[in-house]
C-alpha cells in the first residue's frame, strides 16, 4: 500500500469517526429536548414540586451536551493537533529532513 492511498484510509476514518461524534450529538440532543420538554410540562401540572431538582438535572445535563458539542464540533483530536503542529514546525525550521535529535535541537 502506498502513503497515499494509506492517508486517504486515514482520512476517512478520521471522518468516521467525526461523523459518529456529530450523530451521536444530534441523538443526545434530541432526546434531551424530549425528556425535558416532559418533564418541565409535568412540573407544572404537579404545581412546581419538583422544580429546583428539575432545574439542577436540566442545568448538568445542558452542561454534558455543551460538551459533547464541543467535542462533536470544534474539538481536534490528538493527531490533527500533532500533525498541526509539525507541518507548523517545518514551516518555521525548514525541512530538516533525516537529522539526529540533537541536529534539530541545534536549528
């Protein structure tokens, strides 16, 4: 297998795995406005006995669909960080090529 075609399999599952994260998202958030809608209706058909539990559950779960959005939308994972990183790095230094660790502490 050449680097190209193993790059374009690694892009694809880099996209997988992104597009999982999004779907997954988009489920949690569905049934997050679904539960809540419910339950807040329910509250008040039961004069507001529950309402600051109510209110504490419906603040944790927003905060976890913060983050699974953040993760789902604007989160890079480790490598496209690393890889963001070194193609910064060769820009800066140049192309260093195939040099020992202390050459390229030296540049």
């Amino acid at each position: 297998m050449n680097n190209e075609t193993e790059e374009f399999k690694r892009n694809d599952d880099a996209l997988w795995k992104l597009a999982e994260k999004r779907a997954k998202f988009k489920r949690h958030l569905t049934i997050f406005a679904i539960v809540m809608a419910f339950l807040w209706v329910a509250n008040v058909f039961t004069l507001l006995i529950f309402t600051h539990g109510l209110a504490l559950m419906t603040l944790i779960w927003s905060a976890v669909l913060v983050h699974e959005y953040w993760k789902a939308y604007h989160d890079d994972d480790n490598e496209t960080l690393v890889q963001k990183e070194f193609e910064k790095l060769k820009k800066e230094k140049g192309d260093v090529g195939y040099k020992r660790s202390d050459e390229v502490r030296d540049l």
